[in-house]
C-alpha cells in the first residue's frame, strides 16, 4: 500500500503526512532546489548529510541516546551522528535531554 501525501484525497477525505514524512520535507532534507527537475529532487535524497540526517532523526524516534547508542542504530559512525544532531538540534529536530548516556561520557538527546 503506497503511502498518502498531503494532496491525496480518499474516499473525499484527505490523508495527511505522518509526521516523520511532514519532517523529511523541511529545508534541512533538501540538497536540490524546488525548481529542480526530478532526477536531482531524487538524487538529493540520497545524498549523505540529508540521508545521515533522517536516519538519526529515525534513530532518535526509538527513544532518548547517546551518539554512540545512535549510531548503533542507525548504522553510521559515532562522528558523523555527531555532526547530525547539532544539524537537527540547529532546525528544532533534536534537543538534549540534560542527563548523560554511555557511562556519563556522552549527553543523551531525544527527538524535540
């Protein structure tokens, strides 16, 4: 079953985008321009930062981490979640939760 849009209209009613579909739709997910054809709209999606940024966010959404914890999750190495969070921290996506993960070395962060 593929999954609604924002203008998807079933049944006369219209079907929203999950959250998590709304969020990968702001300017931090975005490597292409708007105006852009299709091919780089596509390509764009798959370019690292904006990959590595939803699959940290997606990391997140399992519950509060630590970096190290994250990126066991999500595949990535413990640097590059790093860079991640202050990108979605920066754009309201993640905050810290004020306690500390990983033995006390790391603070924890959460989906904001």
């Amino acid at each position: 079953m593929d999954r609604p849009d924002a203008e998807s209209v079933r049944g006369g009613v219209v079907m929203l985008k999950s959250r998590m579909e709304a969020i990968h739709d702001l300017p931090i997910f975005a490597a292409a321009r708007a105006s852009d054809p299709q091919t780089s709209q596509d390509a764009a999606k798959r370019a690292p930062v904006a990959g590595h940024c939803r699959l940290v966010l997606e990391a997140l959404a399992a519950g509060p981490a630590g970096q190290t914890e994250l990126a066991r999750r999500c595949g990535l190495l413990p640097h590059e979640v790093n860079k991640r969070l202050a990108d979605l921290k920066r754009h309201g996506l993640a905050e810290l939760t004020g306690r500390k993960a990983n033995g006390g070395r790391e603070r924890e962060w959460r989906v904001a």
